[in-house]
C-alpha cells in the first residue's frame, strides 16, 4: 500500500514502511509474551522481560515519527502527523489507566 502509492514522497512512504514493519513486529512480541508464560513455566526475570518487549517497537515508532517530524518540509502535514501522535498516545494512556484501575 505505502510502496506503490504516487501520492506520497519518498520520505513518507520510507516511514510508512518502518511504521507498519514496527507495528508487526509489535503485534509479533505481544503474541510471544501473551502465550510463553501461559505454556511454559519461566523464572520471573525473564517473564519481565518478555512482558517489556513488545514496547520496544512502540518506542521505535515514536523514533520514527519523530525522525520523519524532522526531515517533513510541510507545516501543514506536520501538524497533523504531530496532532494524530498526540491523539494516539493519549487515547492509548488514559485506555491504559482505566483498564488498570478496573483489573
């Protein structure tokens, strides 16, 4: 989608491409740290670090879009970029704080 689309300039389809590779490899380690502890038993550190990683790629797609931020000419696109991340973190944080509060 992001490869062939002529719309985008090379700078946007390069950090589309990053951030679905990210989002994949997100999706992969969350899989990974949901189903290890519930079929195998693990001694606690590891079981830590295997609940860290899948936010490893989310920190790497804030890298990416702030990378992007920073070579992006267009004000305007960077607004949004910069409004859309905003809002995606937020929602996801206050997500996050109800769930922990209700579980």
């Amino acid at each position: 989608m992001f490869a062939r689309n002529e719309h985008l300039s090379p700078l946007q389809r390069r950090s589309g491409l990053l951030l679905a590779g990210a989002l994949l490899l997100t999706m992969l380690l969350f899989f990974i740290a949901h189903d290890i502890p519930a079929h195998f038993t693990i001694s606690r550190p590891l079981l830590h670090l295997l609940q860290i990683l899948p936010a490893i790629p989310v920190a790497t797609m804030v890298y990416i879009v702030g990378q992007y931020l920073a070579r992006e000419t267009d004000e305007f696109i960077r607004m949004i970029v910069t409004r859309s991340l905003l809002w995606g973190l937020g929602v996801t944080m206050v997500a996050n704080i109800v769930l922990s509060v209700l579980f």
